[in-house]
C-alpha cells in the first residue's frame, strides 16, 4: 500500500508593507520564485523562497509600493466595505 505524501505547511507571518504601513501575510516556502498578491479586500500576501535574503525583499517590496498602492486605492473604490 502507498503512503500518502506529505504536504508541509509553509511558514507565515503578518508583517507592515515598508512606507506604506499596510498589512502583508509573507509565506516562505520551498519554490523558487517570489510573488506578490492583492486580493479584492486588500488582503497582501507576498510568497518567497525560504533562503531568500531579507535584503532582497525589502528590495522587492520597494520596487512593487507604486503598483501596491494603485491596486489598494482602487480595490477600496470597488468594494467599500
């Protein structure tokens, strides 16, 4: 009989966007790649390999604050709540 695979939990932690002062979800994980995404009531999660240099992503996070904002302003014009 085969064992099921595992599925291992990603480490997470709720941090402040630099300058902006909105609240992001970070994920790490095992991937490679880093993503950055807004849901319609403005929830922000931003997912990074877990060897990734904090420097890098506050260098991430700077070069995305322009775009954070437009997307956060007009997901409040279009959902009020």
């Amino acid at each position: 009989m085969r064992q099921k695979k595992q599925i291992k939990v990603t480490n997470y932690q709720t941090l402040m966007y630099p300058d902006l002062g909105y609240p992001y979800e970070l994920r790490k994980s095992r991937g490679k790649s880093i993503s950055l995404t807004i849901y319609p009531n403005n929830f922000i999660i931003l997912r990074i390999p877990n060897r990734m240099p904090k420097n890098q992503v506050i260098e991430f996070l700077q070069e995305r604050k322009s775009w954070v904002q437009a997307k956060f302003q007009d997901n409040k014009k279009h959902n009020p709540k």
